[in-house]
C-alpha cells in the first residue's frame, strides 16, 4: 500500500471516527430529551454501520501478521 493511499484512510478514519462519537452524542441527547424511540433505533442503526466501516479501514490500515 502506498504512503498517500495510506494517509487517505487514516484521514477517513479520523473522520468517521469523530461521526461515530457525534452520533453517540447525538442519540444520548434524543434518549434524555425523550425523543421518538425510532429515530433512536435509526440513529443507533446508522452508528453501527459506521462502526462497521471504521473495523474495515482499520483492518486495510494493520496488516494481517501470521504468527
């Protein structure tokens, strides 16, 4: 893997890294303020996708070592 590919999905990461956590923040927000339980469930649907997406990049970034 190139240094500038590499650098691109540590970048991506980094990003959706910080989504990840706005979303955390954003759905503690919708369960204390007593928000429709299913604009919960999506948010918490799309927080996983994104947790998805954030072990694939991390997976490309860490090579896989045989021990």
């Amino acid at each position: 893997m190139q240094d500038q590919e590499q650098a691109e999905i540590r970048l991506e990461f980094a990003r959706l890294k910080q989504e990840h956590a706005d979303f955390d923040a954003a759905i503690q927000a919708m369960i204390s303020t007593g928000c429709d339980p299913l604009q919960v469930q999506r948010m918490k649907k799309k927080k996983l996708a994104l947790k998805d997406r954030l072990r694939e990049l991390e997976d490309s970034i860490i090579p896989d070592i045989i021990a």
